[in-house]
C-alpha cells in the first residue's frame, strides 16, 4: 500500500539492532550443520527452524529470550560465518530503506568461547564495507559489553589489545551495555566508559528495558551517555522525562522487541505518545530482528497502526534519528 511505500521510503536511521540477534532460524541450523556444532537435544525447541521459530514466539523475558540468543550465537565461528549474518541483516535495512545502521555486537558472547576478537571484527567490517559499496548505507559498529558477567572481565574485554587496536584505528565508533539489566546497574561500569570517553568513543547503554528509571538516570550522569536504548520506562519519573527532553538525549526504542519480551502487553502501551508530547526524541528499532519477529519497517508499521502519526510526526522522527546518529555532520546533511 502507500502507507507502506510512505514509511519505507523515509529517511531511516537504525541505531538499536545487534548483529547476533539477526541470526534466523535459517540461518542458525545452516551454520550448526557446516560447524558442526551441536544445538541442545534437550530442548524440543532445536529440533528444526520452525519449531525454533516457534519458541521465539513465546519468550517469557529478557532473560528468556537471552538464553536463546547465547546458544544460537554458538554456531558463528569463522570469518565469513560473521560476514554472512551481517550481510544478511545489511540487505534487510537496504529493502526497509535504512540509509544509515549503527551496529551492536558482542565482542565478549565470543571471545569466552575461543573465538578471536579479530575474526568477529573483520567478518562484521567485512559486510558493513560492502553494505556501503553495493548498498549506499553508511554504518557504524559499537561493542556492547555484557553486564551480566564480572565487571573485571568487561574491563579485561576492553583492555583487550585487538580491541583497543580497533578503536585506535576507528573501526569502532563507540560502546554499549547489554544483556539481563534487573540487578547489573549501570554505576558498576563507571571506569570503562569514563575510559571510552577519554579515547573519543561515544557512548550509549541499555536502561530502563525491564530495569527503573534510575537506571536511565545514572547511565546519563555516571556513565555519561549521549544516548539511551530503551528507555521506555522514563515515563515513570516525568522529572527526568523533562530533563532528557531538555538535553535532547535520543532514546532507541524497540516496540515488537518490548511486546515479545513481555516489558509491555501490546504496542499501544508503548510510551511513544508520550514522548512526542513531552518532547523526548526517539528512534524506532529492530532490537533483535530474527527473534522478535520484524526488522526495522515491521516496527514503524507496528506504531503507525497503533497510533496513526501523522506525515508531519513521521517527518521529525526522522530527523530526530538523523541527528542523533554517530556519523559526520556532512553524512547527517546528505540524509536530511
Ligand atoms: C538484547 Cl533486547 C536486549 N536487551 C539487552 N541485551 C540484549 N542483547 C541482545 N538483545
Ligand atoms: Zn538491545
């Protein structure tokens, strides 16, 4: 329909997509089969891509959804096994009409099984330099650190030689902070992103997915952050609401992602209305686009049904993301 052609044919900018949640199905049994790796016999779920596929649609909670997402990210192993996930994701933000993607990945989900830092750096930079050649979208790549594990072993994946390497050479634009939120505040990870800073790289963090709003505070004032991912639950402190509105932060929301992962009951409870009311910028996202069911376009189809925006709030949406990307002015310029 229009609408559809309306809203692919916007300038988009995907700042909350994490190439390991990209992994379909497909995809997934496809690499366990050539790695031979063996997925898990006790769980019914992996005995095909469609029983998989299945599960997906019931996760219970992040941590729920994490569990999967640990064992599916298992079958990446060599280079090119990088390369094609995030080349297949590439493609996807290319037919939705993505014009610029910032990228998590998980440097640590694999490391601590024996892969090489490098073969996961350069089978992603591998896909998003010719994303940019064949495709014309700009990207940018972000390491994530797992807050779950021991704050020394963030600090150890950040010392990390080829890592450092990477962000001296400007492969890296900038760090993020994921996985299970409930009970790994944002305080703990001070030193690591005070350190980002120093070097020049930017800085974002999950906050106020399943986690409160003082999360979202202490990831603005202690670690810093220009941006945060989620944030959905900003609307429970209206005075922060005012104060990130003040400051312009960009929030990266992720509609499907919230409702699959049970953070609300249907997209209509999304706070996206309120945030256009108070003035809070936000971009709309695919979070983990194999595992909840819609990549970018499947999301901004989602809201536009639910809350009918108009041309003129899809217009500065737009903008908003446009700005608060990590690229050059002249990029942002290009796009507007
Ligand atoms: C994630 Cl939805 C979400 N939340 C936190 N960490 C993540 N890693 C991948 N997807
Ligand atoms: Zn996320």
């Amino acid at each position: 329909t229009s609408l559809h052609d309306f809203l692919r044919r916007l300038p988009k900018c995907e700042h909350h997509i994490h190439l390991e949640g990209a992994l379909t199905p497909s995809l997934l049994f496809q690499l366990a089969k050539k790695n031979r790796i063996s997925l898990p016999k006790d769980d019914k779920a992996f005995i095909s891509p469609h029983s998989l596929l299945a599960r997906y649609a019931r996760f219970s909670s992040l941590d729920d959804f994490l569990g999967y997402y640990y064992i599916g990210m298992s079958v990446l192993v060599h280079e090119a096994d990088f390369e094609a996930l995030a080349w297949d994701y590439f493609q996807h933000a290319s037919t939705d009409g993505v014009h610029h993607a910032e990228v998590f990945f998980d440097p640590q989900a694999h490391t601590s099984r024996g892969i090489a830092y490098t073969t996961v750096l350069s089978g992603f930079r591998n896909a998003c330099l010719r994303a940019e050649r064949e495709l014309h979208i700009t990207t940018e790549l972000i390491t994530c650190f797992l807050r779950h594990l021991p704050v020394p072993d963030c600090l150890t994946a950040f010392e990390n030689q080829d890592v450092q390497a990477s962000y001296l050479a400007g492969h890296i634009k900038g760090i993020g902070l994921d996985s299970s939120e409930l009970n790994f505040p944002p305080h703990l990870f001070k030193e690591i992103y005070e350190r980002a800073g120093q070097q020049g790289l930017r800085r974002t963090a999950h906050a106020g997915e399943e986690g409160p709003t003082s999360y979202i505070a202490d990831a603005l004032d202690i670690l810093g952050v220009d941006r945060i991912d989620h944030g959905i639950r900003l609307v429970e402190d209206p005075a922060l609401m005012q104060k990130i509105a003040a400051r312009g932060t960009l929030l990266t929301t992720c509609p499907m992602s919230n409702v699959v992962l049970r953070c609300i009951k249907s997209i209509g409870d999304h706070p996206i209305r309120k945030f256009l009311d108070a003035g809070v910028k936000f971009s709309i996202n695919s979070d983990d686009p194999a595992y909840f069911g819609g990549y970018i376009l499947d999301n901004y189809c989602a809201v536009h049904e639910v809350f009918d925006l108009s041309v003129e709030e899809w217009t500065t949406i737009c903008r908003n993301g446009i700005e608060g990307s990590w690229c050059s002015e002249e990029r942002k310029r290009e796009m507007l």
